[in-house]
C-alpha cells in the first residue's frame, strides 16, 4: 500500500476518483441482514424473489460484535463472524448464478481470516469466485500507513467509509466483498458510487446517496422487524 504523511490521514483527505464512468442508469441494492441475529433464508428469498438485483448486502456488525470478536480471537478463536459460513453458504451459488454481488461487514477485526474461510467454501462447493476485502491499515509512528491491523494489534478498530469498497469494485470486480467496521450505510453507498460514476465532492448526489443507504441498512427492521400488533400487548415492552 502506498505511504500516505500522517497529517493527510488525520485531515480525511479522500482521493477524487479518476474519470469515474457511470455503468448503469440504475442500480438495485437489497438487505439481507440488518443484524448479527438475522436469517439466512429472508436473504435468500431476496435473492430467489427479486427480479431486478445487483448488489445484496449484510449488515451484520456493531460496536458489541466487534468487541466480542476481539476477545474471542484474543483467546483463540476467530476474529471474523463464525457464521460467515453458514450464510455464503446459502447465498453464494444463487448469487453466482444471478451476477449478484454480495457486500458484507461480517470480516469483523479479522476480514482475511473470512475472506479465506469464503474462498474454502467455495472450492468445496466447486465455484471459482473472487473475494476482495477492504479493512483498515494501522498507523504507525513514523506516519506512514502499515499493512498490519490495528485491530488485530491493539484491539482498536478504525471506522472505513465508501472508498475502500468502491476500490475494491473497481481493481477486483469481485463476487464478494468482505470489509471489518465501516460505517453502515457505506455498504450501499458504495455500489451507487461505482455504478451511476459519482465522484467524491458530487456532494448533492452523495447526501441522497447516503439517504437511502441509511434507510436501507435497517431495511429488515423498516420493513416489519419492528411490527408489533396494538391488540398484542407486547408493544409497550419494546419501547
């Protein structure tokens, strides 16, 4: 990774895109996960009953799931989603077939680690994919960025934004995307970016962008996983 002075980082200075094309007129994001609890087969009925669908995203981290998975991985185990399996694993044949690609935030303080467990299964399924991962780098002392985590070496996780995924669109082409803590609406906002060829100071077009991508990160739950009947009594106790 290219060095980048300490002063430009801590300024958020963000790199225009380089005569970014616009692919499509539209571009169809769905949610297949809101949650760390959510469930595989809602996503897949997404992929199953959706005619028109690019992207499919899972959002699956917070600041809780992340803490656990730092401690988890401090004692042994895996420092990613230990369920990233069980999901690719019902989506990724379908989502292969479909040209969908899936975005998801489930590589928690150890995206590696999941890209490889992704990259297992689908050898054992027999696909060839390509799964790209955005993560963040440490800083070090010498002001220069480092490939080594500072999640993984500090227990420290730094929030990532757009960029890193609409990167990895645009070198990789992947299959999948597997990213460590972004902000949440990133996730969908990135696909607009790439396919309708937004640059980073179309302001206008950003701020809508962001929107529905903060609307559509809790899509399972704006969608009936509030919904509570008034005659159920039980609506008082999630208030």
């Amino acid at each position: 990774m290219e060095a980048v002075a300490l002063e430009e980082i801590q300024n958020c200075v963000v790199k225009l895109r380089s005569n970014p094309q616009r692919r499509k007129n539209q571009v169809y994001v769905g949610c297949g996960a809101g949650f760390g609890g959510d469930r595989p087969m809602a996503a897949l009925k997404l992929l199953e009953r959706v005619e028109e669908l690019n992207y499919i995203v899972l959002e699956c981290l917070a600041e809780r799931t992340l803490a656990d998975r730092y401690q988890v991985m401090l004692s042994g185990g895996k420092g990613f989603d230990p369920r990233v399996k069980e999901w690719l694993s019902v989506l990724l044949p379908l989502a292969l077939d479909r040209e969908v690609c899936i975005i998801t935030n489930m590589g928690a303080i150890d995206p590696p680690g999941a890209q490889k467990e992704i990259l297992d299964l689908a050898s054992s399924l027999g696909l060839e994919i390509t799964v790209a991962v955005a993560y963040e780098s440490s800083i070090s002392e010498n002001s220069v960025l480092s490939n080594e985590s500072m999640g993984v070496a500090e227990g420290r996780s730094t929030y990532l934004g757009a960029a890193p995924i609409v990167h990895c669109l645009e070198t990789y082409k992947p299959h999948v995307i597997i990213t460590s803590r972004v902000a949440d609406a990133a996730l969908f906002l990135a696909p607009m970016v790439y396919e309708l060829g937004w640059n980073w100071n179309d302001f206008d077009k950003l701020a809508q962008g962001t929107l529905a991508s903060h609307l559509l990160e809790c899509g399972c739950q704006l969608t009936g996983g509030y919904f509570m009947h008034p005659a159920s009594g039980f609506v008082s106790s999630i208030c």
